[in-house]
C-alpha cells in the first residue's frame, strides 16, 4: 500500500490548515446549490450503511471511500463501479486528508480511531461526522471538542437520537411538568452478545488489512481473538464494551432527558463477565449508578438473554433498549423513534412517535452549509459528554474488586433503588445458570468526579481517585497515531 511518513503528513496538514484559514473557509457559507464532498472512513456495516445515506441527499457526493482492509474497500468501490460513479479510494486517512477536494469526512472506524481523526481532519481544514462514541477516552473527546473550537469546524457526533422529533417533543413534555417532578431515569442496553471465542496463540492477520493502521492510536499487540473486526467492541485497547457501543445512544438520551449538561459527580459500576469464558474483557453484564442532582441516572447493560438457551431478552416496563423517565404521576417508556406516557398503574396514555433519527444526515449538511454549530441536533460538546458517561462507568469498573453478593447488597444501599436493581441482575445471572458464590461480581469504587475540570477527586496518593485519573487518558503513545493537547 501507499505510505506517508510522519513529517510529509504534519506538513501537508498544516500546509491546508494554513490555507483553508487564510481563505476563510472556516467561516464561508456554503450556497444551497454548493456540492459537499465527503470522505467515509470505515466502511463495514454501518460505514457501508453511511455511504447509501448520505448519497441519498441533495447536492451530496460521496467522492472518496477509505479502509485499512482492501478487500472491504474493493467491495464498497465495486458498487461505485456497478453505478458508473466515480469515487477515488484510500486506505490510509492521512492520504485522504491530503485531497483539497474533500469537504468532510465521516469517521466510521473502531472507537480507537475516531477522536484522533476527528483532529486530524479539523486540522486538515475539513468538517466531520464521528460516529459514537466520539472518544476512546475523557481526555481524547475533550481534545477533539477543543478542536472542533479553535479550528472553526462544523462536528457532529454520530448519536442520531438527538434527530428523533418524538423524542424531543417528550423531554420538553415532561421537562415542562405535565408529569410533576422527574425521578430517576433509567437507561436499557439488553442486547444478546454472544461468547467471541478463545484462541490458544496469536491469529494470523489477512493480508488485505494494514494491521499497523488498523491498530493506529492502540498498542501494536497480536491479534488475540478469532475475528479482527467487530470483536474489538470487547477488548479494552480498542473498544468500550456495550455501554460505549450500543449503549451510547440510551446513555445520551438519558441525560437529555435530564437537561444535565455535564459529567456527574459521582459514579459506581457493579458487573462482570458472565456466562462464558472468552477472549472478551469488557463487562457484558453492568448497572451504574450516575449520582445526578436532583434525578439521577441507573444504567443497564445484558448481553445474556432471558434464560439459559433462550432467544429472547429481558425487558423492564416493555423496554429492551430505551430509556424510562419516572416521575411523580407517571412514566415514559419508549426510544428510538418515541414511546408512551404511563400513569403510577400502568394505563397507557399518550402517544409520541416519529420516523426516528433519520434526518441526522441531513442536519449536518445544512449545519456544514450554514457554518452554524448551533444548527447541529449533536454538537461534538454533546457527544464528548455522552461518551464520558459510559468511559467512567468502565473505569469504575476495571478498578473494581471482586465481591460477595452480601457485600455488594450493603454497598448498594447507599444509592437510590440500586439494591432493587442488584436484586434483579441476580435473578438474571441465575436463570443463565450463573453461580454467583463462584462467579464473583465486580464492584467498582464509589468515585467523585469534577465535571468542570473532568477529573476524579483524589485526596491521597495512589487511592481510587488516583487510579481513576490514570485511566482518563491512554497512557501509551504510538507515533505518529497521538492525541494531542490542542490548545487555544
């Protein structure tokens, strides 16, 4: 493949920047008529499900296709060439970034990659859509924010919920009170995740992928689980487990139901691997506990189903992914595309509906058009935060100590409804089969977190607060594939 050394690329980059600053562009409006060219990067299922999406709208051209792995770009090219279209392709993003044709990227990688080259395209001069969650950690998110600032670029994070009109019209229904006071709210990821495997030695890499881009930002390691993509999800180096994934969508609408514009002050993860021994690391079983003032937030993700064998997953109140908002004369129960208000007894009452959030595409042309950030439904400050809630749930996971259920049912008693909950989970785990006197449940610290400085409070060197932090940011760096401080 076509390589680029480290200083062509930091001297093409600030060649652009320099360029595209000096020209304005960060300030220009786009005219109705103005053809956007966009790059996506990343193209298995949901980049492949972008493409369609965004060559769907007015005026749009999906003019340039970028993957590490050539047999995926081949594929996706192929349907270019099915159509007559021409599109050019990449496999590395630093060379599409070098195209002063592309107005946008569309970042589509695995979470390892998606805040440094969310920056990296900022930099180039060019605006992005970044798929959730929009970091792989607090302190990278925070960078690509600062970047979206000082680079005067139009960022919309991936979270397409925030597009969803029944939604919007519900939080501002119970944000208005016709519910009287909210609660708590509640945030559903029970999605069945399969065992990945285990492999006994490192596995050999196809030789189609550029397994040195395709690690990037993460720790060159060999490959240790059966498939390179979509398993990353489970390993910590390069994904987030399912509160990061899938969860992320729930996560967010939680906190916009809330109107809370920060990171809590406080968070607790109880959890665990449950149900096989695999090659995954992350917790495929958690609640967490945001301690939000005055309505706090209970997360859940299950990747067990109902019962051992069984297709079919829990739900609460009829909700599998979703979000519930409890108030003092009833609930919502619903998600993606809307939901209903229920009374204290369980009456449905009314309605709220929409296509769902499929009119994201389209709200960051316009925003890319007007070079209004206030235009975007998820400004990159909006995903950052979001993302930061399912990063601190891990962290206060992975530092976490393995516990007894009577341990854990005192702990719990310290959080609202949280020994409901833990009873519930319990109940899970056994019609799963799960012994939990053997299988230990993790039980995370009980963290302060200082939303404002986005750092966990540690009084004493080396305490929980301390380990926290470490974990706020990656602490191995690979040149050239760095986060950096961007300041100003």
């Amino acid at each position: 493949m076509e390589n680029i050394n480290r200083r062509d690329f930091v001297k093409s980059v600030g060649a652009g920047v320099a360029l595209s600053l000096a020209a304005g562009i960060g300030s220009n409006v786009m005219g109705a008529n103005d053809r956007i060219r966009l790059g996506i990067v990343g193209l298995n299922s949901k980049g492949a499900s972008h493409v369609n999406n965004f060559s769907q709208l007015e005026n749009v051209q999906v003019a340039a296709l970028c993957d590490v792995d050539r047999d995926v770009l081949n594929r996706e090219k192929e349907k270019f060439t099915q159509k007559n279209t021409k599109v050019d392709t990449y496999t590395d993003i630093r060379k599409l970034l070098d195209d002063k044709d592309i107005d946008a990227i569309v970042v589509v990688t695995p979470n390892h990659w998606h805040s440094l080259m969310g920056i990296w395209a900022c930099q180039a001069g060019k605006d992005v859509y970044v798929e959730k969650p929009v970091s792989h950690d607090v302190w990278e998110g925070r960078q690509l924010v600062s970047a979206a600032k000082k680079y005067k670029r139009i960022v919309q994070a991936g979270t397409q919920s925030r597009s969803d009109e029944a939604l919007k019209e519900v939080f501002q229904y119970i944000q208005d009170g016709n519910l009287g006071k909210m609660k708590l709210v509640w945030g559903f990821c029970y999605k069945q995740r399969p065992s990945i495997g285990k492999v006994k030695g490192p596995q050999s890499i196809s030789p189609s992928v550029d397994y040195n881009l395709w690690t990037g930002p993460a720790p060159l390691q060999p490959l240790m689980r059966e498939k390179l993509h979509y398993d990353w999800h489970w390993q910590w180096d390069t994904g987030n487990g399912d509160i990061g994934n899938q969860g992320i969508h729930q996560l967010d609408m939680c906190r916009w139901a809330t109107g809370q514009e920060l990171l809590p002050e406080r968070v607790m993860s109880i959890g665990g691997r449950f149900g096989y021994n695999d090659d995954g690391e992350t917790a495929n079983t958690q609640i967490i506990f945001y301690d939000y003032k005055p309505v706090p937030i209970i997360f859940e993700v299950r990747g067990l189903p109902a019962r051992k064998d069984s297709t079919q997953m829990d739900h609460f109140k009829g909700i599998r992914i979703g979000i519930v908002i409890e108030c003092e004369h009833g609930y919502f129960a619903g998600g993606a595309g809307g939901g209903w208000i229920y009374d204290n007894n369980g009456k449905r009452g009314k309605q709220f509906s929409s296509p769902g959030g499929g009119g994201h595409h389209g709200n960051f042309i316009d925003a890319m058009r007007s070079r209004r950030e206030s235009d975007l439904n998820a400004p990159i400050i909006e995903g950052h935060v979001s993302s930061g809630l399912a990063h601190l749930a891990n962290i206060s996971h992975r530092i976490g100590v393995k516990n007894s259920i009577d341990v854990v049912n005192e702990q719990c008693k310290s959080y609202y409804d949280m020994n409901k909950v833990f009873y519930r989970l319990q109940s899970h785990l056994f019609e799963n089969w799960v012994d939990l006197s053997k299988d230990l449940v993790t039980m995370g610290p009980d963290l302060e977190f200082d939303p404002k400085a986005e750092r966990f409070i540690s009084n004493v060197e080396y305490d929980q607060g301390y380990w926290a932090n470490t974990m706020l940011k990656r602490q191995s760096v690979r040149e050239p594939f760095v986060v950096k401080e961007i300041k100003g």
